[in-house]
C-alpha cells in the first residue's frame, strides 16, 4: 500500500511536470505570434509623405564620411529611381524617412539604425530591393538568415574592405572568420585551391541560400555543383556508375580537402569500394569471388579505370 502511495505521487509530479513543461511550452508560441503581428504592423509602412524626406544632399554636411562613401557605391544609383520616388532613394533607402532628424539632429527616433536593429529587420531592408533574381531568391530562408547572420555580416555599405561587392573581408578570410572546420579543411595536403585564390567559396555555395542541401549551387540545369568545372565526369555514359549519379561525388570525395590524393575519402581505394561492393550491400553487386585477396594490394581502379563511367564496358575496364 506505503509503495503504491509512493508511486502515485511519483506518477502525480510527472504529471505534474508534464503539464508544467506544456504551460511553458505556450507563451513563446502566443508571443512568437504577437510579434509577428507587430513586425506585419511595422512592415506595413507608415504613410510617409514626400515632405518627410530631406533627399541625400541635406546629409552631406554633417555626415561627409557616409556621404562620400555612399556617392563611390553603386548605391548612389538608387537615385535614378525616380519611379519610386525618396523613400527608394539616397541615404533614406535605408536609414529611412530622415527631414524630421535634419530639422532636429539629436533626433534619431525615426531612424533606421542598423548596429541596433535585429537581423531579421535588417535582412528585410536590404531585400526591399535585392529580392529578386536567381542570385537572391532564397535569402530570406538561407540557412545564413536563418541563423540570425544578416546581409550586414557580409556587406558594408560604408566600411566596405573590398569595393566589389561591399564586402567586410574579402573571401576566403570573410567565411574562415564563421567556419573555422572549413579553414582547417582546406589547409590539407590535397584541397581545392581556394586558398591560393583559383576557387572560391561562392563557386560552388551561394552565401544567400538555395533550394538544395548545404547552400551548394546547382548547374543551370539543376545538375549537381561539381559538374560546372568537371564536365567530363557528368557523361551521360552508356555505362553509368550508379553512384555518381544518385549518391553525388561526396560518396566518394571530400569536395574541400583531404589527406588523401584526388580528395578520396579514404586513403585506400579499396576499402572505400568494398563499403559498397560487399555482398551484404543490397544496391552494388558484391565484387566477385575471383577478386581474391589479392585485391588488397592491386588497387581496385588499376582495371576498373572508367570509375565514373564508361561508354564501352559495363565494368569500366575502358
Ligand atoms: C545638421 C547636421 C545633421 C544633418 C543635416 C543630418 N544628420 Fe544625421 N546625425 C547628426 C548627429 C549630430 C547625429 C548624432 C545624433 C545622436 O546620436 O544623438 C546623427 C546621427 C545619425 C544617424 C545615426 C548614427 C549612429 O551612430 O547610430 C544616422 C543613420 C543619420 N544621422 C543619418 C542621417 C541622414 C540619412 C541624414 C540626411 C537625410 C542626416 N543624418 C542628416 C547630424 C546630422
Ligand atoms: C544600402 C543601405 C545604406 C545606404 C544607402 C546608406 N546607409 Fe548609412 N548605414 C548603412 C549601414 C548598414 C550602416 C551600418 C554600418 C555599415 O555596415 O557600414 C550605416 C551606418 C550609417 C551611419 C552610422 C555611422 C557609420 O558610419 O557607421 C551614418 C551616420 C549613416 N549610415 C549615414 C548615411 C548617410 C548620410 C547616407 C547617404 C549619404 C547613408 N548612410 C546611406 C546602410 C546604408
Ligand atoms: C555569408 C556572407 C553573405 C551574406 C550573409 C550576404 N551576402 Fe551578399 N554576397 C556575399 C558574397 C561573398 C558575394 C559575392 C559573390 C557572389 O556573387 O556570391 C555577395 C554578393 C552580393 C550582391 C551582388 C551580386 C548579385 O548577384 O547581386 C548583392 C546585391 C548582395 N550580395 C546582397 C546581399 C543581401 C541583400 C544580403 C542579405 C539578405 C546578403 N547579400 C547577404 C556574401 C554574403
Ligand atoms: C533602394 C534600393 C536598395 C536598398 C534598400 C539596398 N540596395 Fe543594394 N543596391 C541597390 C542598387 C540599385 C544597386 C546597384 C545595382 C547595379 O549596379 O546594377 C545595389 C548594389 C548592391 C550590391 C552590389 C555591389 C557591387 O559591387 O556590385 C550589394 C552588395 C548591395 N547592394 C548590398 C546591399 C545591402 C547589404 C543592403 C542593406 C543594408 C542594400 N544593398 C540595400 C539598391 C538597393
Ligand atoms: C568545390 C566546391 C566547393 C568549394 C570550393 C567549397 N565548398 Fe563547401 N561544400 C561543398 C560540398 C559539395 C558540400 C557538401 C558536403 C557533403 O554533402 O558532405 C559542402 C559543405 C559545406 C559546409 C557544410 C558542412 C560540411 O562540411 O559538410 C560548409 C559550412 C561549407 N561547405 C563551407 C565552405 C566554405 C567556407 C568554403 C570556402 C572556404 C567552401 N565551403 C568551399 C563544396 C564546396
Ligand atoms: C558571421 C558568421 C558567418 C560568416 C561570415 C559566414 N557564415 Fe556561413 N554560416 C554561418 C552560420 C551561423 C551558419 C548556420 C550554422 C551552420 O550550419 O554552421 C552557416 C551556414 C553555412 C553553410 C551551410 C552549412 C550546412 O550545414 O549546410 C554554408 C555552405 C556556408 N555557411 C557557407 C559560407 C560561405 C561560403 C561564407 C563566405 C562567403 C560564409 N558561410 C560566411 C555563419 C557565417
Ligand atoms: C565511386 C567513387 C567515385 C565517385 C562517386 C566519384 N569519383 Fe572521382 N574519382 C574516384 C577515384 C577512385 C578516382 C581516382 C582515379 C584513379 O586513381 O585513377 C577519382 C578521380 C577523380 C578526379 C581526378 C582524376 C580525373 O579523372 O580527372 C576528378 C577530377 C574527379 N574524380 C571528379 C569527380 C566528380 C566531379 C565526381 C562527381 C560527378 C566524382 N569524381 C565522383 C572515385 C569516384
Ligand atoms: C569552379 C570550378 C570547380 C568546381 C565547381 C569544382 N571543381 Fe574540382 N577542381 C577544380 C580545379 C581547377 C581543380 C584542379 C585543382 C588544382 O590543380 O589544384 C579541381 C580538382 C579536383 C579534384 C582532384 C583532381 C586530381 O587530379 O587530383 C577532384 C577529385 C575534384 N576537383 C572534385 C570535385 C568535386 C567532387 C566537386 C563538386 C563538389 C568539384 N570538384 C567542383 C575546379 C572545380
Ligand atoms: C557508395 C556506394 C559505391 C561505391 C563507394 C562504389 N560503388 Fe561501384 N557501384 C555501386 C552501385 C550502386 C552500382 C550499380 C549496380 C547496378 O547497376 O546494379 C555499382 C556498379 C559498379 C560496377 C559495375 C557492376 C556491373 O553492373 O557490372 C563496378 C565494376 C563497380 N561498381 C566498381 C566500383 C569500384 C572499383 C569502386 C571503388 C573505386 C566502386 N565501385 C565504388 C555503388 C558503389
Ligand atoms: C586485376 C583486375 C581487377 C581488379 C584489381 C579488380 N577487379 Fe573487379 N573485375 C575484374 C574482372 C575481370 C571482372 C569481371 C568482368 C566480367 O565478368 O564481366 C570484374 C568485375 C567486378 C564487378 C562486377 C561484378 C558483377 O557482378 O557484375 C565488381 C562490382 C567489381 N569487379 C569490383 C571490384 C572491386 C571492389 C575491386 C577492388 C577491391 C576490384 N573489382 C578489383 C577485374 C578486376
């Protein structure tokens, strides 16, 4: 009976724990919801009349620095678009309606401020005009945004380092500064040159996100990346090694860097075929019993040489 009551109320605080982990659960939801609501309102624009834009002359005289940048940026474009009108122009693109800070400096309320603004906010300014084109499309939903690094993390209008494409750093010191893994895979014995400026990060990534996996861009016919540089790997061959195809090149390579030749995933050959070509490996057929041991000391490719592929034999002998 004592146990029973014991484990009751055992059952009782879990239940109760539950409950309570449930309740807590809520108000981040309910208030995710809310804010969403207020950034719909804040989004929205308040009715700006033209009169409440001072246009990017009036900012020159205090903010020179700015002003000189922004007028050597293609920024200073925006000021052709007279078919938006101020609130796409100049200075208040961005910063936005200002009149109300030239006829009060010390007034900055009204302004966009973007050391102090969120990523998101940020990450919606600069779309305002950058959404469109194969180049943007996915930003808003990249894994970059999505994990709060902004178009500003990247890109700066003023304090740009590199002037082609306002850049903070210029690649690849920019993404080494994130992806430390990456910088270490790329200093291997066999790599990719990137560091020695023949590739670069955005060859075969698109910073601002893709549909794919891994931010990786895709051929304009949405093959896999790798076949923009290798176009002798893609065939079609009359005699395809399944694998190529359906798994990707990453079954086999390391596309940053390796320690091994060719960037194999494994330094030996072998092994790496026969984590496939065994016989418990239901989608490859088994390597054939004649494949003695022997197979240990002639590499696998020594007469399977067409390994990506073959027009004339099916056991790319040729
Ligand atoms: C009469 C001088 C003056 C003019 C004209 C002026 N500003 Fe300013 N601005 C200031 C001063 C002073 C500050 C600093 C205010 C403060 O921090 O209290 C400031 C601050 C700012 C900031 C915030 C800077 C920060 O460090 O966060 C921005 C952005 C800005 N101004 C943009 C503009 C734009 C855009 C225009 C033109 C439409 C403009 N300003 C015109 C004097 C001016
Ligand atoms: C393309 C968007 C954009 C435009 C156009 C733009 N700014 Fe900025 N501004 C920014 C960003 C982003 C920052 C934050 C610093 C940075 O990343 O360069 C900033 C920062 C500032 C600051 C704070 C001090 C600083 O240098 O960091 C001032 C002042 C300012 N801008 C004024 C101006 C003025 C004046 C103009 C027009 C001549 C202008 N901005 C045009 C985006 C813009
Ligand atoms: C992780 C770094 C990174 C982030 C975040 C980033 N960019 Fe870029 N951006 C780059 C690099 C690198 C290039 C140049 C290489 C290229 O074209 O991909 C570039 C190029 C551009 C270009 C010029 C090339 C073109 O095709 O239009 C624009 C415009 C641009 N970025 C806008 C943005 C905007 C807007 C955001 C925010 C939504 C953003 N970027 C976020 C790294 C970044
Ligand atoms: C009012 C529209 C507008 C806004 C807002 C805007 N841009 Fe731009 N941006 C442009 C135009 C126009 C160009 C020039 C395009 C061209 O040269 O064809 C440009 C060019 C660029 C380039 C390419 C530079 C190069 O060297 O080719 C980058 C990068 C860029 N913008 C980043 C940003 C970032 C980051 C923000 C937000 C802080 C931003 N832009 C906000 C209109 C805008
Ligand atoms: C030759 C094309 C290529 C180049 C150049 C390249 N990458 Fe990659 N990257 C890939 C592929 C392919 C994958 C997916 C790997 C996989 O599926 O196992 C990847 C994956 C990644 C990942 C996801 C994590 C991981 O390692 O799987 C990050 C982060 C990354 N790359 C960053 C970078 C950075 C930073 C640079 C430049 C310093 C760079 N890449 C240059 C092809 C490339
Ligand atoms: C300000 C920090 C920062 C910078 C700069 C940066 N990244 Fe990233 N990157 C991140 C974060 C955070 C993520 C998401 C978390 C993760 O997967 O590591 C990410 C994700 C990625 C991914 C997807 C990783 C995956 O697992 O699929 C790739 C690819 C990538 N970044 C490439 C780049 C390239 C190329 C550059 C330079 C043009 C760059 N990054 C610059 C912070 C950064
Ligand atoms: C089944 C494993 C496998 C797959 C999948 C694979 N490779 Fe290979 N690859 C190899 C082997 C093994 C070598 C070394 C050949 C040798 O030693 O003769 C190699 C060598 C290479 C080489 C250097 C020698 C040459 O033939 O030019 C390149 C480039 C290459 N592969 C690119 C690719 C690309 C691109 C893909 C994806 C389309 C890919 N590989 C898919 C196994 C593979
Ligand atoms: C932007 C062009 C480009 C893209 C995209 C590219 N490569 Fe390469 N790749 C090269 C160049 C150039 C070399 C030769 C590098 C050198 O000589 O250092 C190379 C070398 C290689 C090698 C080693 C060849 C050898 O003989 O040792 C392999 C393997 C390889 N790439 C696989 C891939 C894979 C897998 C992908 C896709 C993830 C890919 N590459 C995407 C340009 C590219
Ligand atoms: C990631 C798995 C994988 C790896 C690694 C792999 N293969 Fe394959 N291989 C396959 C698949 C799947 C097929 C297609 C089987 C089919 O068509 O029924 C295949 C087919 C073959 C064939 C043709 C078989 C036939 O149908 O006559 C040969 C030969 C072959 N592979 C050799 C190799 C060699 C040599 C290596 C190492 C360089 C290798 N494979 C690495 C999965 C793999
Ligand atoms: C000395 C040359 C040689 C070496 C080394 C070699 N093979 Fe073969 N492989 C052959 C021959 C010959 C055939 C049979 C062709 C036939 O019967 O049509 C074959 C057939 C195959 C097949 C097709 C089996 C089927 O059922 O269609 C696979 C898979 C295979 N080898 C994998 C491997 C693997 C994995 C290695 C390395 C461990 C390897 N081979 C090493 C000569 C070789």
């Amino acid at each position: 009976m004592r146990r029973a009551t014991t484990f009751d109320v055992m059952r009782f605080f879990l239940g109760l724990t539950v409950i309570l982990l449930f309740v807590l659960a809520q108000p981040p939801a309910t208030l995710a919801s809310a804010g969403a609501i207020q950034e719909k309102s804040a989004s929205s624009k308040p009715e700006t009349k033209p009169s409440d834009y001072a246009g990017a002359e009036a900012c020159k005289t205090c903010h020179e620095e700015e002003y000189k940048s922004w007028e050597n940026s293609p920024h200073w474009k925006t000021t052709l678009n007279t078919k938006e009108g101020p609130s796409h122009q100049g200075c208040e693109a961005c910063h936005g309606a200002a009149a109300s800070h030239v006829a009060d400096p010390s007034d900055t309320s009204k302004l966009f401020l973007f050391e102090k603004a969120s990523a998101k906010d940020i990450n919606q300014r600069c779309l305002v005009c950058h959404a469109s084109g194969t180049q943007h499309m996915q930003a808003i939903n990249s894994l970059h945004a999505k994990n709060d690094v902004s178009c500003t993390s990247c890109h700066s209008p003023h304090h740009a380092k590199q002037a082609e494409f306002l850049l903070v750093k210029s690649q690849p010191e920019l993404c080494y500064s994130c992806h430390l893994q990456q910088k270490a895979q790329f200093a291997m014995p066999f790599h990719h040159r990137v560091n020695e400026g023949l590739l670069q990060c955005s060859d075969c990534h698109n910073p601002h996100g893709t549909a794919g996996p891994h931010q990786l861009r895709t051929s304009a016919a949405q093959d896999a990346v790798c076949y923009k540089c290798h176009a002798d790997k893609q065939g079609p061959f009359v005699f395809e090694h399944e694998v190529v195809k359906v798994e990707g090149c990453e079954s086999c390579h390391n596309p940053h860097g390796s320690p091994n030749p060719h960037l194999m995933k494994l330094s030996n050959v072998n092994l790496l075929c026969l984590q496939c070509h065994t016989t418990s490996f239901a989608n490859a057929p088994g390597a054939p019993s004649f494949h003695n041991q022997a197979a240990q000391f002639q590499a696998c490719t020594l007469c399977h040489t067409q390994i990506h592929g073959s027009n004339f034999d099916k056991d790319f002998f040729k």
